[in-house]
C-alpha cells in the first residue's frame, strides 16, 4: 500500500527466537528475518493515509494489532545478515 507506514515495537527483553530465511524461488531475491516473541506479543501500529484512483478511494487506515512474529524483509543478504546479528545481540544482553 502506498503510503502506508508500519510501526512495530519489539521490547528488546521480549525477543524470543530469531529466524533468517533466504529468497526462496526463482526471481525472488528478498530475504526474510523473523524476530519472534518470548512472552508478550508485539504490539504493531498500521497507518495509511486516504488514497484516491481512478476507480476508487480507499479510507484512511488506523490499525493496531498485537503479533507473536515481526516479519522483516531486505533486499539484499548483507543488511538482512546485519539486522539478525543487531537483534541476536540485544536477545543475548536478555540473558
């Protein structure tokens, strides 16, 4: 969605397992980092402006939801390898 901003607040005494996945098929060159919750789910906020097309308008979005994963996706290996090392470290200072 266009516009749309995605704020999710991972406590780093709250970081459970953590998963790094590579693109997966053919042509898909994402990779995947998926932080998940020890305890308390993540709270997650969802924004997203009025948008208006030729066919229709879409309403201003305002949701907030509260998950047991935070999925992150990178373009490339090295910042995915970068935001995995960054969340691995917070989860060890936990213990």
């Amino acid at each position: 969605m266009t516009g749309t901003v995605i704020v999710t607040r991972i406590p780093y005494s709250d970081i459970g397992k953590i998963d790094f996945a590579p693109p997966t098929g053919k042509g898909d060159d994402t990779w995947t980092l998926r932080v998940h919750s020890a305890s308390t789910p993540f709270l997650q906020t969802v924004d997203s402006p009025e948008r208006k097309t030729a066919r229709r308008t879409f309403p201003v979005v305002h949701d907030i939801t509260k998950d047991r994963s935070v999925y992150l996706v990178f373009e490339n290996s090295a910042e995915a390898q970068d935001a995995y090392a960054y969340f691995l470290y917070h989860k060890q200072l936990r213990w």
